[in-house]
C-alpha cells in the first residue's frame, strides 16, 4: 500500500496503512434491530491498493485540529483518482474544518472516500454545497465517520420560504455518480438537504445515520431526483423535514428497512411545480418503521401544474406507524406557504399505488387522505390489510376523485368526502 499524507506530525500518529487495514478488517457497525445488509441490497466496499490521506495528529492535550484545508482533501482526491487500480483517499480519526469540497471524476479506477474521523462545515458558508462528488463511477464512500453541517445558526436565519435566492449549503452533494456505495456514514446537522441525488444510477445507501433536531427547517435526510436504480437500505434517518423525499424523473427506487423519525415522514413529491418535469415510475418503500412523523408516507403534487405529469408503480408494504399524525397521504392540493393557486387542480397523473400491511398508531383521528385531482383522478389505488388505530378513539378515513380498491383487513374504513 503506497501512501500520499499530508500531516503535521508523525511521531504520535497511526500510520496510514494501519488506519486504512483497521477499516478493512473492522466490519463496520451494526445498526441495532437490523437485518444483514447483504441479504437484501447488493453492496461492495473495495479494498484499495493505494492509499492517498490527510493524517490527524493531535498532541497530548488536542482533541480539534482545525487544518485540513480543502485543497488538501482535493489534492489526495487527484492524486487518487489519476491512479491506476483501486485507490483510497483516507480520513483517519479526528475532527477537522473544511470549506466546500468539489470531488470530481472522471477516475483511473475505483474510488474509496475512506472518512474515519469528523469533517465540520464553517458555521457561516455562502454555498449552494458542503462536499460535492460529481461525475464519479465505481465510488465507496464508508469508514464509520461523519459529516457535521454545524446548521444551527442557518436554521434560526431561514428565509427560504420568503427569499427564492436563499442559498444555504447541502451537506453532501452526489451528481451523476453511477455503480457506487455509501455505507456506515453519519451526517449531521446539516444547514439544508444532509444528501442530495442528482443524475445518478445503481447508487446505495447502505447503514446511513441522518441526524438533526425537527425544528431543523428544509433538511431533507436524502433527496432524490431525476435517477435511476437508487436504494436506501438499513438505515436510521431523524431530521427536520422528510427523512427521504423523491422528486421527478427518478425510477426504480428501493426504500427498505428505514427508521424514520422525527420528520416530515417518507415523500413521493413534491411534483408538478416546474415545466421540464419528467415522470416518476418505479418505487418501492418497504419494511420500514416511522416513528412520531408529522406524516408517515406521502404523494405530493402541486395544483395549477404548468404541465401535465405521471407517476406510476408506487408500493408502500409492510410498515409500521408509531403515534405518526398523518399516516397515508395523497395529496394533490399540496399548496405550502399559499404559493399557489389552489382553485386549479393538478395534472399530476397518479396510478397503480398499492398500500399494504400498514399498521401501527395514528396521531391523529383521520389516518388516511387520499386527495386526488378532479382532473386526473387517481387511477388503480389499492389497499390491503390496513390497521392503523388512534390513541383517543376511533381513527377516520376521507377520499376524494379516486375509487380505491380493498382487499383484507381495512381499518379504518374508506369514506368519500
């Protein structure tokens, strides 16, 4: 294993060779309650055969070291990625301070981002993104550290509901990265989106930790747009607003084996606000468990759409709701802020939607909400051995431009508006 590090001492350090052999050999942690990854999402974490790093070593008394510039970070990235084989870029244990950080390919070979330690973002960062990785093919992101977005003070000065030009940072970004794994990493506290998917295939989010306070406003766990074959899986996911949203254009998505809690809950949406949308076809959210949710699993679409949309082949099976305020949601009026003209309907095409094997408590008296567009009625809306019970009484359902399909157990009962 060659190694390029850039460090400021040497005598009290771990060599970065033995760093890198312990996470190779250290399996990385188990979440608890949590089924064997492999069993049901196909990850690989490579074994690199260089090492490229930036080296912690604190003295005696030093628990922060405050230099790890990112244009240190990104000269281990191009050393690594110019390299021939498999290659490492390693953060060994420690807390560092870095700026915005662009991670390009296109790489020689595999990539591993080998993060042991804790990378905090500067409390005040004009950005639109934290840690960018773009364009990278064969990418592991694993390690068992951590981002921190240090988000605080940007969530106290959020405006974004008033400012369209509001720009706080996006923890970390992924922009057309194909074939990769991001496994065993925590983010933190991020000041907007802790993770965003953009134009990426065959991605895996394997064991993820997501974390920030529910007074933490638009910080989405991961959001996902306009990709192909991108799961989430094993992983624990408490924030601000959803724990994983999906806007358009994406297909074939596997939600599975998710706790979510605190947040928005898991969203489908928010679609049909802007012109060049593409279709959503192809999700699946199964064996997942939200916990005191705002919403538990959700289709959002806007009224007055500027054009007309689908999204198709949406299945929610075998989930578990715990004191969750609104459970199952369709809602083809989602207007926030009163930005929109609600008089107008969507044009958001819904269909083939199953809901399967939820159960658990509701809340709030009214359970489930389907409110579809009068003029695209949601089309082939299947549920089957529903159960969701209110604390204080009896739960309640109400439907509008749709004729669901019942099949088993349904309680509550639909009723039409």
């Amino acid at each position: 294993m060659v190694g390029l590090v850039i460090q400021r001492c040497i005598s009290s350090c771990e060599s970065p060779k033995a760093a890198a052999k312990d996470v190779v050999e250290n399996k990385l942690p188990r979440l608890p309650n949590q089924r064997d990854p492999q069993s049901h999402v196909l990850g690989h974490v490579a074994t690199p055969t260089h090492t490229h790093g930036i080296a912690h070593c604190p003295g005696r008394h030093e628990h922060l070291l405050t230099e790890a510039p990112p244009t240190a970070i990104k000269s281990a990235w191009v050393k690594a990625c110019s390299s021939q084989g498999n290659n490492n870029v390693l953060i060994p244990k420690g807390t560092y301070m870095s700026g915005p950080v662009l991670l390009e390919g296109k790489c020689n070979g595999p990539i591993t981002f080998q993060l042991l330690g804790l990378i905090k973002a500067p409390v005040d960062m004009n950005s639109y993104s934290w840690f960018s990785f773009s364009h990278v093919d064969q990418l592991t992101i694993t390690g068992g550290g951590a981002f921190d977005g240090q988000g605080q003070k940007a969530w106290a000065n959020n405006n974004c509901d008033k400012d369209p030009n509001c720009k706080l940072p996006i923890s970390v970004r992924f922009d057309f990265v194909t074939n990769s794994v991001v496994q065993g990493i925590s983010s933190i506290n991020s000041k907007a989106f802790h993770m965003n998917v953009l134009g990426c295939k065959d991605l895996k989010f394997i064991s993820v930790r997501i974390s920030a306070p529910e007074n933490s406003r638009n910080t989405d766990g991961i959001h996902i747009g306009e990709s192909t074959g991108i799961s989430v899986a094993h992983s624990i996911i408490g924030t601000g607003d959803d724990c994983i949203s999906i806007g358009p254009g994406n297909n074939n998505l596997n939600i599975f084996d998710v706790q979510c809690g605190p947040s928005h809950g898991i969203s489908i949406g928010s679609l049909g606000k802007y012109t060049n949308e593409e279709p959503v076809r192809g999700v699946v959210v199964q064996h997942c468990t939200l916990i005191g949710t705002d919403n538990g699993v959700r289709i959002k679409t806007w009224p007055d759409s500027p054009k007309q949309g689908i999204a198709t082949n949406l299945t929610f099976d075998d989930i578990i709701m715990k004191n969750v305020q609104n459970p199952i949601i369709i809602d083809q009026q989602y207007c926030p802020f009163g930005s929109c003209n609600e008089k107008k309907s969507s044009l958001i095409q819904i269909s083939k939607v199953k809901f399967n094997n939820i159960r658990g408590t509701s809340a709030s008296p009214v359970a489930i909400s389907i409110i579809c567009s009068k003029t695209f009625p949601c089309q082939d809306v299947e549920f089957s051995e529903i159960n969701l019970k209110y604390n204080g009484g009896d739960t309640s359902s109400t439907t509008t431009n749709v004729k669901p399909h019942v099949s088993g157990q349904m309680f509550p009962s639909l009723l039409s508006a």
